[in-house]
C-alpha cells in the first residue's frame, strides 16, 4: 500500500472508532431507568437487562404491577398490567 492509503485507512478506523462509542455514552444504566420510574411514582422491585438493549423492568403503584421495557435511554417502550 502506498502511504496515503495506509494513513487513509487508519484515519477511517479510528473515525469509525469514536463513532461506535458515542451511542454507549449516551445510553443510561438500568438503575437510572428505575430512579425515572420511582419518579413517576413506581415502586420498582426487579430490574434485568433483556438483551443488552431493553430494560425489563417489574414495578408497581397503587398496589397494581405492571411490566414495563425501557430502551437503554430509558425511552418507556411498554407499560402493561401484569396479570
């Protein structure tokens, strides 16, 4: 390879390295996706982290449980009476 392609190259990697880790900065910890919810009056009793994406959240209000599935910003993406 000639220089400039080499430089080039290695130019591309690393901008495509600091690309790859600006989503996981941005993304919050399950623990600060309960503290949202207990905010929101919930009182949270089990956090997992379903696929390293989705946050699979058991809380309850008002002596009522739901299942409640936060994405990694803790955008609520379903909240449903659990049976």
């Amino acid at each position: 390879m000639k220089p400039s392609l080499v430089r080039l190259a290695l130019i591309s990697l690393g901008f495509a390295a600091s690309l790859s880790s600006l989503p996981a900065q941005a993304q919050k910890t399950v623990d600060q996706c309960a503290s949202t919810l207990k905010a929101r009056g919930y009182n949270v009793y089990k956090m997992d982290i379903d696929d390293g994406r989705i946050d699979d959240l058991a809380a309850s209000i008002n002596n009522q449980k739901y299942e409640i599935k936060t994405d990694m910003n803790c955008k609520v993406l379903l909240e449903k009476i659990d049976y």
